[in-house]
C-alpha cells in the first residue's frame, strides 16, 4: 500500500471505529416489566387469622389465629401444585338444650384442629412476575380434624353428652386470591384471603322431638343436620425458593 493509499484508508478505518459505538447505542433494547421466576418449587410459613361461622346452632369451632406451612411445585406455565397444613386453637360452646328460653351455652372449651388441603395455584402472569408481582388464585379441598378437644365437667353432670358438637373429621374445600411479590430469586412474601368450606353436623340429641318443640317454642333456629359454612383466612406467607 503507497503513501496515498494510506492516506486514505487510515481515516477511514477510524472513522468507522468512532462511530461503532454510536451504532451500538442505537441498537433497540428489550424494556419489559415481566421477569422469569428461575425457580419453580417453594416452601412457605403462613401465619394468620380465621373468621369462623359456628352454624345455626352455634357449635362449631370459633375464630383464632392461624399458623400454616405450606408446599408448591410448578407443574406448568401458569400451574402449580399446593399442599397445605393449617393449625388452629378454637374454642367451642357447650349447649343446654333444655334451657328457659331455648338452647343456651353453658360453659366453653378449647378445641385443636389441623386442616390438611391440596390444590391448584393458577398465577394470570404464568411463570414470571409484573413488576415483581405475581397474582394469583388457588383451588382445592382437603379435610378438617380435631386434634385435642377439652371436654366440659357440665356434660357429666347435666347428661348432655348426647348434645355436644365435636369437630371430629370433616370434609372441606378451598377457593382463595391473592398476591405475591418477588423480593429476591430466593424470597417471596404474599397476602392471601382464603375461604375454607367445610361441614358442620349437628349432634342426633338436638333432633329428639323433645328438643326440637323446646326450640320451636323459643323461636331459636332450627337445627341443620349437615351444613356447608364459610371461614374466612387472611394470612402473610413467607415463601423461600430452594
């Protein structure tokens, strides 16, 4: 290459390397406010409060706080497996059906019961986050058990045994919202509002026509023999991604 040809050829290659980096700047970037979740398995602790409904009869376990773990595994794009322990401490009326007046509680007693559920998460974002928000709705039925149920020295003394509700076991189902946001790949933390519905049923002793004249007479309500009732759960879960 003679002297002119270097002339030329030099300002030219620097000429295109100063503008290289203008080009790259021009270059259009992806700005989207989704983000992947890496992780699709994670553990969580839940603790809250359950509004219980104690029936018609008023028998059933009532309102207290909460402690939950809880499991998910996703299972698709926007699905995830849930198993879910809740552990609860209710107290519960002890009825006189043969009260003046109609059935009256007479003495209240505590009550420990664990609600074991399956179910399905479906997250509207899929498997990534909206600005780090994710929210979601949850689905599925399990069972509720008593673990430790006090009994009353009034139900001896009165013979009333065959009038007292004992949470025993029950069929229940799940239908939930809520939101969670992603702090880090490993930490999660979300509001939940849950609806357990679960079975209530009466003892036999409250439909002896005896009891259920007394409570005719009265105007109290009549018993139900089986009864779906709503209990509403707020919990904070605390989610760790593995």
């Amino acid at each position: 290459m003679g002297v002119v040809g270097r002339r030329v050829v030099l300002p030219l290659l620097a000429m295109l390397a100063g503008t290289a980096p203008i080009l790259r700047a021009q270059e259009p970037s992806i700005d989207t406010p989704y983000r992947w979740i890496e992780k699709g398995m994670r553990f969580g602790v839940s603790p809250g409060y359950i509004l219980t409904s104690r029936g018609s009869l008023g028998l059933g376990p009532g309102s207290t706080p909460t402690a939950a773990g809880r499991f998910r595994l996703r299972v698709s794009n926007p699905l995830s497996f849930e198993v879910n322990l809740t552990y609860g401490n209710s107290d519960r009326h002890i009825l006189n059906p043969f009260a003046t007046g109609g059935p009256a509680v007479i003495d209240t007693v505590n009550s420990s019961w664990l609600l074991a559920e399956a179910a399905i998460q479906f997250t509207f974002t899929g498997s990534r986050t909206w600005h780090g928000i994710q929210p979601y709705l949850v689905f599925g039925g399990g069972g509720l058990f008593g673990l430790g149920e006090e009994v009353s020295p009034l139900v001896e003394e009165l013979e009333l045994e065959r009038f007292v509700y004992e949470i025993g076991s029950a069929p229940s189902f799940l239908a939930a919202g809520g939101i969670e946001w992603l702090i880090s790949r490993k930490v999660g933390l979300s509001f939940e509002v849950r609806d357990h519905i679960w079975r209530l049923k009466a003892p036999e002793g409250f439909f002896d026509p005896e009891i259920l004249e007394i409570i005719l007479e009265s105007g109290a309500p009549a018993p139900n023999e089986s009864e779906w009732t709503n209990n509403v759960e707020f919990s904070l879960s605390f989610w760790i991604y593995p």
